[in-house]
C-alpha cells in the first residue's frame, strides 16, 4: 500500500529579549547552573510575573512578516503539568486567544517551486528549565536559567507532506525570524526547536491519521532523519495490521531512531484557564501599524530585489539572500566594485567557500565588503588577472593587508606592456615551432585550442602575470 505522509511543525523559538518574559533575570546563553533565576522564575510564594513588552513585540513582527491575523486582544493561560523542571506546576502559556492567529507562510524548495504552508497559530509563552542527567549518579540536576525565557511557539498546519518539505519550511522559517531580528534561531543553543506531528494514511484519503509527536528535534538533519525514521516505523506497524498509539516521542540522533516517551497529553489534560496575575494583551492599530513600519525588507523581497535590480539568477539570489549578514555583505561588494555579477561569483564561490573550510559564518570574515571590493575592482582595471587574484585574497583572508598592499608587496601587478609581451610571445612560437605550424594547417576549432595552449605558456613564463587579453590579441597578429 502507498501510503501519504502528513506532517505539521510545532517551532518554539526563543525571542531576543535581554529579560526574561515575566521577570528581569537575564537570558544569557552558557551562563552557570541557576545564577540567571530569580525570585520569579523560582515561583517563591508572593511573587506575580510582570509581561516583558519587548516579546509582545517581537511576537506581532513575526505575525506581521508572515501577514497573519495579528490578534488586538489575547490573553494568557495556565498550562497545568508536573515536571521537575516547571517550579510553578503550571507553565504561563496562551491557548483561546493567542496573538497571532490565521497565517499563510510562503516556502522556497528547492527545485525553485514555491509553497504556501498555513500557520494555525503563534502564541507567547515563558520556557521551562532544563534536568540535567549526565553529571549526576544515579540523580538528576534542575538547572532553572532557561525557566521563563521567552518563548513565540509556531503552529503549522498539516500541509508538509515529506522530510524536505519539513526542512525547506523549517530554514525558510529561520531566515524570517533572523531578518526581523526577533530571534538567533541558533538551534544548537536551544534557540529554535522542533516538534514534528507525523500520521500516515492511504494515498488519495482525506481522513487522518493517529500521530505520533517527536520531541524537541534541534537540527534540521535530525528533522529530516526523525521524518524518515517514523515513517517507516508507522507504516511497518499499519502494513503488519497494527495500529498506531497516539504518544509523544523522543528521537534518538545516536541510534537514529524514535523511541517512545509517554502516551500524548490532550488539551484537557493540562486543564488550562486563565492566568489571573496578568491582565489581558490589548494592542490597537497604531501599535501594528507602527511595528510594520519598522520591519526590514523580507527575505523573499530581497531575493526579489537582487533578480530584477542586479540582473542576478533566481538561484544566485536565493543563496545571496539567504542570510541578512550575507546579504548586507554581498551589496557592499557589488556596490564598491560596480559590477554586481563579478561581486556574486566572488561571494558565492570563493568567499563561501573560504568561509565552509574554516567553519565560521559571515559575520566572522576576516575580509571586508569594501576589500573584497578592491580585489575585484583590480580584476575590473586589469590591475591582475583572475588567477592571480585568488592568491591574493588567500593572502587576505591571512591579513596580510588589503589587495593593493599584496599586489604592491608580492609584486603582482599584471603585465599590460605590449613590448614587454610581445617578447615572450616571440620566445613561446620559437619554442613551439611544430604547434605553429600545426595551427597553420588547422581548422577554426583545433586554432582554438593551440591558442589555448599559447596562451598557457606565456602565462608561465610570465609567472602568471601577462595581460590574457593582450596577449590573445598579440597572437593572432603574429599567427597568420
């Protein structure tokens, strides 16, 4: 039997706020066990949270930047579970009224087609501790740092249909929320995490399944590896005539496996209502209008942009506007050396590709926009040739200076000097009297080639730094 995979994502994303969402505890990634909780956060008896306005924010952005129903007026709720690391017993969450309801999310894949996956919901919520296990015999440690760090929980619908649809929406989801800003989506320090619903049922039905819910994924490789794994699981327990038990899953990266956590809570069984230490969220026009106002220009505008007004590829300007620090950078270039093009492939190629073999990201480049810039703009004056160049920004990316200190330094400055050339194109047919002649006899295309070829030895005996064009240009005077 086929069977169809349906999949919706539950992203809880932690927000850049300096404070914690009821409290003023700092949210500091890597901070010691327990010294960012306070009073607050540890819910000793008489304290009342305060809402952090800055998460409000930040949630009316994201329902902004996605053009859902902002809600003018949500309220919060008690979600009501015991867990070591929930000191209240209750986690402050939102449930009837969230403020951000009804979405549509655009997501790029990657054969270049579009889909539009509904978000049902984006609600605030404060995050819980975290139990420690590794360093305790036999115990278990509560670390509490993370107990109240504010928290935009996304709900999708149950429109992905496979593991690379999951992950597109999943990156399109964390190149948004880096734009606006409201967020780092640093998956690996907990600041983006996952839960997958996954059902199966029989191709061409309109009936769901009983889904199982994966905990937690933080990566989008364990996204789509937890995707794959359940879907086999399930549909070996339907094809062997089982059925499948709602529950909640953990997935194991080590084994890459899921494995079962407990069986899946419903709404009633948390037992929410109202919080009634905080007062309702009201915001009005002017509050909406005003963050809409402040938002950046938007991934899918800014590939847009880079289309139409630099006359890039559609895949040049995805992977340009992929991240805003990339995309900051790459204008930068374009616009110190005036060719937009050149500044593309240098960015793409070279520049990514220095930046993947060190491991590090954009925002850690030792090499500038304005000197990248300057390199290219020497290639552009023929100041240096394309090869040369590359040596060049490896000296860069070393920081031994910018491009004309090296060119200056190394003395690589091209040969544009047609006497000086013309002697080493002399010195190159003397020496390959029998390719000479052979492109005498030759046709158009095998003439090409022989070109090629001294074209390659003057660039030798010039040590790489002859004019290429001069050069073509002196040849086919003197090969006649």
């Amino acid at each position: 039997m086929q069977w169809e995979c349906v999949i919706g994502l539950e992203v809880h994303l932690q927000l850049a706020t300096q404070s914690k969402i009821f409290s003023g505890s700092p949210t500091t990634f890597g901070a010691a066990p327990n010294t960012q909780a306070n009073a607050v956060d540890l819910a000793m008896p008489g304290m009342l949270p305060v809402l952090n306005e800055q998460a409000v924010c930040h949630a009316v952005k994201f329902g902004v930047g996605i053009g859902a129903n902002v809600n003018k007026r949500s309220v919060f709720d008690r979600k009501n579970y015991f867990y070591p690391d929930l000191p209240k017993g209750y986690q402050i969450s939102q449930f009837e009224a969230p403020i951000v309801g009804r979405g549509s999310f655009e997501v790029l894949m990657e054969d270049g087609s579009t889909r539009d996956i509904g978000i049902t919901r984006a609600h605030l919520e404060e995050d819980a501790g975290k139990s420690l296990h590794e360093d305790f015999q036999g115990q278990s440690g509560i670390d509490l740092n993370r107990a109240g760090t504010p928290l935009l929980e996304i709900v999708s619908d149950p429109d992905i249909r496979n593991a690379a649809e999951a992950v597109a929406y999943l990156k399109a989801l964390h190149r948004l929320v880096t734009y606006l800003g409201i967020s780092d989506g640093n998956m690996a320090e907990g600041s983006m995490r996952c839960d997958v619903n996954i059902s199966l049922r029989p191709k061409g039905s309109l009936t769901l399944g009983t889904r199982a819910e994966i905990k937690n994924v933080n990566s989008f490789r364990f996204v789509e590896k937890a995707i794959h794994h359940e879907f086999e699981r399930q549909a070996d327990i339907l094809e062997s005539g089982g059925k499948i038990v709602q529950e909640t899953r953990l997935y194991d990266s080590d084994r890459d496996e899921t494995r079962s956590m407990r069986s899946k809570e419903v709404a009633n069984d948390y037992r929410y209502f109202p919080e009634p230490d905080l007062l309702p969220i009201v915001i009005d026009d002017a509050y909406i209008e005003a963050v809409s106002n402040s938002l950046p220009e938007l991934p899918g505008e800014k590939r847009d942009r880079f289309s139409t007004h630099y006359g890039l590829s559609k895949y040049d300007a995805s992977v340009l506007s992929d991240s805003r620090p990339l995309a900051d950078y790459f204008e930068s270039v374009a616009t110190g050396c005036g060719d937009a093009k050149i500044a593309a492939n240098w960015v793409q190629v070279e520049l990514l590709g220095q930046l993947n073999r060190a491991e590090t990201v954009i925002e850690n480049c030792p090499v500038s926009a304005i000197d990248l810039a300057g390199l290219i703009t020497r290639i552009l004056d023929n100041s240096i040739s394309g090869k040369i160049a590359k040596q060049v920004f490896e000296a860069m990316w070393q920081g031994e200076g910018s491009a004309d200190e090296i060119i200056a330094a190394k003395g690589l400055q091209q040969v544009s000097d047609s006497g000086a050339l013309e002697t080493i194109v002399d010195d190159v047919l003397g020496a390959n009297a029998d390719q000479v002649k052979q492109y005498l006899e030759a046709d158009e295309a095998k003439r090409k080639k022989l070109v090629g070829f001294f074209v390659g030895q003057v660039m030798k005996l010039s040590k790489g730094q002859a004019n290429p064009k001069i050069v073509n240009e002196l040849l086919v005077k003197k090969l006649v």
